[in-house]
C-alpha cells in the first residue's frame, strides 16, 4: 500500500460556471496554480471542493479530469462523503477505478452513530480497497468526533494511513500526534485549519490541507519549508501574514458556512484571474455584494495577491 | 397537484436477510401487517427505513418492490434524503419515475446551511418535479429546525404540501397547526413522535408516521380512529398502552440512535414473526444479547402482540 | 414531609421598578391576580422570576414579602437556583427559614458534571433540609437533561416529591409519568410547557407551571378543572386560547431568551394593568419599540384579557 | 488603573481537607510553589479553583488568605464568577476590598443572553469597578462564545484589559490576537489551554493561565522564558513534554469535567507532597481507584516530577 504525503495538500475548489456546471477552464488554471506552487498533493472533492453538493456523475467526472490535469505531478486524493459505510464503498471503487492515489472519508453521519460503529464504519471501508485512507474529523459536518486513541489503533493496524483534522480541536490534534509519534507514526497527521498551522506543526502535524491554500498555495508551501528548515521565525511570519489573507472569509454579509468561506476563496480567485466565477452550487448564492467584494479584494491586495 | 392524506402513515422498515441484502418476503409480510391494518398510506425510505444506509440501487429496488406489493390500496410516499439540492433532486427524479404517491425532504446537511439556503433548497425542489412535497423536519440528523413560519409561507405557495414534524420540539409543533391552520390548512401536518400523539391530535395534527406503527399498526389505527370519532378518553388509553409498547427502546444495551430504536422494533417483529431476522444495516449490528431480547418479548408480550 | 400540590403553580415574576428595585405595589397586584384566580400554588424565584439574575439579599427579600402577601392561601415554593451543592444549600436553609413550603433545584451547571455527580447533588439538598424537593429539569439553562428513572429511583427514595419539567421534551415527560406512576406516584409530576399542556395532562402530568400563568392565571385554572372533570374538549380549547395568547413571546423583534419570553409577559401585564413597568433586570433592557408593543397588545385585546 | 501582566499566572487550586474545608497549610505549600517557580501572577477562584462550588464565604477566606500568603511577591487575580450581572458585580465589590489587583468575569450564564446583554454585562461591571477586568471566555462553562470583534471593541474603550480564552477555538484565538495588535494591544491577551501553549505565543499571546501550572509550574515558566528569549525549538519540547504530563487528566475512569481534570491535578501534587488530599467538593467524588491513581503516578514519574 501506498503511503500518504507530507506537506500541502490543498482541498481543491470546484469551479463552476454562472449556469453551475463544472468551468473545466477555470478548473484548469486552479490546478495548475497549485501544481506550479509547488504543492506536495491534491485533494479533490473535500468540503471546500464542494462535495456534498455534487452529484456521482458529477464527481466522478471531476476527480477523472484533474487525474489528467495534474497528470501525475503530484498524488490526487478524493473525498468519498456520504452518509454511510455502503454508500461511502460505492464512491470509493468509483474513485479507485478512475485511479486516485488515496481516499478520504468521515465517520457515518446523518443516522446517529457510536464509537463502535464509527470503528465498524472505517473496519469495513478498508475491506474495500487497497488505496490508502484518510480519516476525515469534521464535526461541524458530521457531527461527532473521531477519538485520537481509536485513530491510532486504526492506523496502528493499517485501517488507516492517514488522517485530516478540521475538528477545531488543536488539543485533541497534539495529543493526535503525539500517540501516533508513539505508535510508530503509522498515520500521517494533517491539519485542515488556515490560520493555527505553525501551532500545528510545532504539535507534530505532517502537513496541512488548508482550503486558503487554493487561494495562494505559494504562502503554505513557503510556511512548510519554513518548518523543514528549521527556521521558526519565519514560519510564524508566513502563517501571520496568511492569516491576515484568511479575514476574507468574515467579511461577507448574511452567509455561513461554505456561501461564506468558500464563497470568500471563489471571490479572491475570479479577483485574482484565476476562476470565471465565484458561483456557489445550489443553495446557496455567490457573494455579489460591492461591499464585501471590495472588503475582499482590499486585503488580497494588502497581502500581496494582486496589484 | 394530489394532496397527502391524513391519518397514519408509519416509516417502513427495510427487514434485511443475515448478509445484509434486502429481505423481500419479510417485506411482503410486513406491507401486508401495516395494508391490513388500514393504515392510511405507507412512508418508504424514511430514517426508519435506514434510508442512509442503502446505497441507490437498493432505495430504487425497494420503493419498486413497495409499489407493487401495495397495489394501489394506500398512497406510497418515499424519502429522498440526501445531503444537498442537486442531490435530492435525483432521488425525486428517480421517486417520480417509479410512481411514488409523494417525496419527503429534508433541509440540506452536512455542510453548513442557514434559513436562506433552506428556504431556496424546498423551492428548488418544487420545480424539479409536480409530485407533492413533504418537508421532513429532524434536527437530530439534519442538525438544523424548519422554522414554522417558513414551512407555512412555503405551504401557501404550493411549494409544499405536508410536513413530518420529527423535531421533539412540540412547542413548534403546536405553533406550526396553528400558523397552518390560520393559513387555510394548505398542508398536512404530520408528528413522527410515537409516544406524544394524542397531544398532537389535540395540537391540531393530521396524522402520524410512527416507526413503532410496523410493530403495531392496528394501534395507531384505533387511536386516530378515536381521535376522529370525538372518545379522547380511549384516544389516551391507546396512547398510554403504546407508550408501553415503546419502551422496547430503550432496553437494548449499549446501543444508541438506530441501533437501538430500528433494531428494537425490528426485534419485535421478528418475536412476533413478520420478518425473518432482526439484522441492521453495516455498520450497525443488531440486538443480540440475551437480556435486550427478553426484555423486549415481556413488553411486546404486556401489550397482547405475541400470546 | 408535607407533598406538593397538584394542578396550576405559575413561576410569579418577579415586577421591577423603572430604577431595578423590586416593585413591591406591582408584586401585591400579581400575587392577588393569581390568588384571586384560585392558583394551586405559587413558584417565586424562578428562571421566569429572573432568579438568576438577583442578588441574595433581593431573593431574600421576594421570598418573605410573597410569603407576606399569599398569607397562607396557597402554598408557595422558592426556587433556589445556583451553580453547585454548596451554594444550593445555603439557599435552600435560607427559604426554609423564611418559610416556603418547598424548594425547587436544578442539576448542578457551570462546571461539567455526569450522572453521578448529579445524583449525588439531590442526595446532598436531601440532607440539609426537611422540606420537600421539586427537581427543576431544565436543560436550556443547566446544559444537562435529568433522566427520567433517576427521578424516579430519588422520588421513591424520599429524596424527590416533584419535578417540574421544562425540558422540552415531551418523549421524556411521558415516559416520567410513566415511571412514577408505576413506583406508586412518589412525586408529582409538572410540566413547564405553556402551549402543550394539555397533552402533558393526557401524558400523566399532575399539573403545571406556566410563566404564561402570571398573564392569564384564569385560562390555566380552567384548563386543569376541565380536564380534572373529564372535558378534554373543553380543556383543548383553553390550550388553543392560551397557545394564541404565547405567541406574544415570538413578537419581540432582536430579542431573546427572557428578554423575549419574560419580557413580553411583563409588558402584557403592564398593558393590562396589573405591574407598573416592563423593566428587566440588568442586563437586558425592556420591550420598547412601538412595533413589538403594539403586537403584543393585539394579542392580548384578541383572547380577550383587554377590551 | 494598572494592567495585567505578560507571562504565566496559574488558576490556583483550592486543596480541600478530607471533609471537605480548605486546607490552609497545603494551599499555603502550592502558594509556594507557584511564587517559588517565578509565575507572574495566581489566578484564585477560577475553574480551576472550583470556584462554582465555594460557597461566597468560602470565597472570600479563599482571596484573603491567598492575598496573604503572596504577600506582594505577584499580582492576584480573582475570578468573580457567578450567573448575571448584579451578582457578579457583587463578587467584584467583596473582592476589590480585599486587595485583589484584578477581577475575572465570564459572560452571562444559566439564562440565555444575546451578544447584546453579553456587551452591556462587562459594561456594567466597568462601572463597578477601577480594578481591570479580564474576560473569561470559557463556552463549555457558560455556553455562549465572545466574540474577537466585541472583545477588542471593549478593550479598546478601556472596559476590558484582558480576555483569558479557554475556549478551545484557535483560530478565533489568532483573531482576536491578530485584532487586539491591530487596536493598539489594548489587553493581555491568554490562553487557558495547557497543551497548545506554544502554537498560542506563535499566534501572538501574551502568556498562559494553565490548570496543570499547579503541578508543573517550572515548566512553563521555561517554556514562556524559551519564547521571550526567541528559541522556539526549547519552547517546542518543554511544551511536548507539559503535553505528555497533561495525560494525567485522561487517566480516570468513569470521570468527566473537573472531577478528571482538577482531580488529577490533585491527585499529581498528593503525590508530589505538595497537597494532603485529592478531595474535590460535593457533589464530586475523588480519583482513589488505584489503577487511575497508578497510572498518574506513572506519567508525573516520567516527566521528573518525583524521583
């Protein structure tokens, strides 16, 4: 089995077009931005993708056309959300067949679930491939929260090679890090939070899959050098000046969750040249106010992202 | 456009074979339990029917197969839940074609959603099919509450045409009849809470999708029988009676959400001989261990369902 | 051990003076208001009291004036809200040495605590005190929700004689009723739920308190009597009446918890006369925009508590 | 009015005998401890200090005597923790008479309050005092989380000049950082998280108030010296090895809140020598299984704490 990479592995966005097809245009300039900054993977068809939204036909052709974007520049590695184990199976030998490096899956969501299922849960997905998995903590999505001790014991056994933590709980990510470091460090241990991953990798984080990163993928691959190198000072200083960028997403008016981080990515993007548009999938709208358009293309300006 | 009945429409279970693949004589038996019965229509793929765990293939096999078995003696209705418009819409579009009666939605989930995007996901909905809508309001999955306020402007537009009102809110509830009710009654308002009916009969309710009426539809019959009838008194009676029946769920050890509750109910009727076993869909396991099961035959046995 | 009455014991108010101070005037007129209306029992110091917002010398103060005031024509319990054991206690010793009839305590809050921490909390009030204990499960304050074969296994032990239940959850407060009533009914049972009433009566409930109840004492009154003499239609009635008249609650416009709920209570009593202003203790300001006024005077005028 | 120091001020733990009184002569070793490491101040009556469970004397014998025993050697900070504004001024008023250098307030608690009453809640209690404030920004307690923006704004006014976040969000820690240094640094701003401590000076704190200071206090006495004097890779271990000593805390069995946490705490500096006994307050039970006690003296043995 393969491993996982260390390093940035940005959520790549979906772009779509005004009508809210795929733009496989602006698709293209996204990902060769990311490939061009130097980014150590890609992962397609996370939340910030968009997931939840799309339909199979839908992922299936997206993860199929950034295999041949990226074009074996670096490893491609897809979400497989869905609400439970069979359900998640399907999108897994979908992703297999189209020939991603590794998938990412949560634990079972909508029907209430315990640990012991939440184990069963990932058990059987590993039953189902030999692609490498990703344990994706997302409570703000899914609504419960994967035990670091279970985690380990999973990757202990080789269930799991990896996992991606947006729980917002840094002190459950360094304890996280700090069993699997134990464990023989049989998981890498990524962080899905922008702005604390200077924090993160001081805790032994292996490297971030940070949704800003689609928005200026050269700051997160300058941070982890930072931290290869040795050179604390300036990791810092890259992760202030990012997290200074990251303020974008609170500044669209009335919008939660992704119609306003997301949104926020989409916006400095089209700001920047790089998407069409900033359209969001069904439900939700994109941010078209002047107001919050000019609050985000004031700070992408003062970090350096446009002229 | 046809309008929901009102009047007991229990959420079908989806009796299983050991390995996991859909029982459909255990089926045949159990829509002959609920038909016979004289329940007033039948809800296919509900959270009681395991809806998230059943891969599309499987939730196309079962509404088909509940069609036929059904025959034209009661309306069908099916849930097409999933986690965001475009998604919804095709298991409506996929509903449709295969003749349901009505769908029953939920508000988007997984990722983050506000009233907005709610309001703009029912009416996205709406034009994507004539069949009528039920909006399906349980926070406990979707993690967010249908307003009653919104449900009734929606109602008035014909957006929506019912609403199962799983919340346990029954403040809401009581508000939603009410605010229904002073709308011209564009809906039918429906509680899914098997044990507090005849409160929501009193509350104004039109009916009831009770999971614990697959065990014991014959009661819910007689309670609305009584409710229509004006004996409140014997209403109550049932209730009560029910209410013992219903605490088959909380006897199973260590089992939470449909473990517990779909996997009691599943083990009585297999006691009482509808279905053949009492398995639940991967990752869940079921009720195995001995004291859960005869704690379960002496309360089915108490209320008169097995001698 | 005296018991605790059954049928309507409203959460009295607690009226304030434009300045903050306690308005004794208004207070006698309340008092008299639901006196006069022939109320079981009154419940000062509740959350609809503002409990937790006045200092002990004022609760103090309320409790022996409302002790003056009612002068034996009911009995009158005090709630003694407070973070932990300890503190509960010095309240409870208080009260009683003022002169309630009863105490009414919630699970501990603040600081986490499991169910063995709150069992042995109502063991701990037991000890310190000969009156009667009225557990106050009420989740949206405390954060915990009290099981129902706990209260059970404390009533039947002597440690409980009632509970008033504002859990919202209706489920539980059947399954209350249930439990209590096969242990020989130790405890009376009251619910907190001012629009669903009357199902909580066909539930098994012994009676209510409605903060509703300072606004219209009469119309609960009659509810209880209704049902007690077998008119379940009739009581229905006056839930529907009084579920019209709540709906002052929901006007307040950017307001909420008890800014809304108790504060429009306050300002349909000052409308009809009975307190001199709607003034909220600090750090809420009263209802006094024009428009939210206006809306809670026409409710009022329309269920007839105004010409 | 004076401000608050930079650095490490531990929330004091208040050592109980085994009936449950203060134990003067091990609170006046843990004093020692502190001052002797060179902490920058002691936070008394804090979560730590199960100030929720002290009853107001308690309290006040707590700070007087804690007063004493420092001597001057650093500043004392108070918490004045209780449910609504009136009350918590009230703790203010007792604790400024006895010579605290600063007050510790939480927003509002047991009744739900907006973002409205939270800012007109330290309003007035600026009003109430010359003493500084700091807010404690701890959801898990108080359920509600303060808002960056709020904060800065009331820093910026000279209402606040402090915030101690134990919220476990930092990201929103950056923010407010990020914010508070944008404003001028009108606040100390710092963190209640004991394992992140050194992400948190990277995201521009300006110290830490850690629970687990009590058993360690030399330990982040050298990792803040290790930050101030720019080695961050000496800051980084101090931190993994205060991380692996924190594992003290998810060692009890069947424990949850303060009773793992602070009982830990205890049951380390028992241990150590410092404190007689573990006892927590009612209604919380000690950690005295000896497997949980096994495995905390294994962990502080690890660490050098006892030979």
């Amino acid at each position: 089995m393969n491993g996982i990479v260390s390093g940035i592995i940005p959520p790549l966005l979906t772009p779509l077009t005004e009508t809210g097809e795929v733009d496989y245009e602006s698709l293209g300039n996204l990902v060769e931005r990311l490939v061009g900054a130097g980014v150590d993977g890609i992962f397609v068809l996370g939340s910030s993708g968009e997931v939840a939204f799309l339909t199979d036909a839908v992922r299936d052709q997206v993860i199929a056309k950034v295999l041949e974007l990226v074009d074996g520049r670096c490893p491609v590695y897809a979400g497989v959300i869905d609400t439970q184990t069979n359900r998640v199976i399907e999108h897994i030998q979908r992703a297999e067949k189209l020939g991603v490096q590794a998938v990412v899956a949560t634990a079972p969501f909508y029907a209430i679930t315990g640990p012991a299922e939440i184990e069963a849960h990932f058990r059987a997905l590993r039953t189902a491939t030999t692609l490498p998995i990703i344990a994706y903590d997302i409570p703000v999505c899914v609504h419960s929260k994967l035990a670091p001790a279970l985690l380990v014991q999973l990757g202990a056994e080789g269930v799991l090679q990896g996992v991606k933590d947006s729980s917002g709980d840094d002190v459950s990510f360094r304890r996280l890090c700090m069993l699997n470091k134990a464990a023989g460090s049989p998981m890498k241990v990524l962080t899905g939070h922008e702005v604390v991953v200077d924090g993160s990798y001081l805790a032994g984080g292996d490297g971030c899959v940070p949704g800003l990163g689609n928005v200026d993928p050269s700051g997160y691959v300058r941070m982890w050098q930072a931290f290869q190198s040795g050179d604390l000072r300036q990791m810092k200083e890259e992760q202030d000046r990012l997290a200074r960028l990251f303020e974008i997403v609170f500044t669209p008016v009335g919008k939660v969750g992704p119609a306003a981080g997301v949104g926020a990515f989409k916006t400095a993007l089209e700001l920047i040249g790089v998407i069409k548009t900033n359209t969001m999938s069904v439900p939700m709208t994109p941010i078209s106010d002047s107001a919050s358009r000019e609050a985000i293309e004031k700070i992408v300006r003062e970090v350096g992202l446009i002229d």
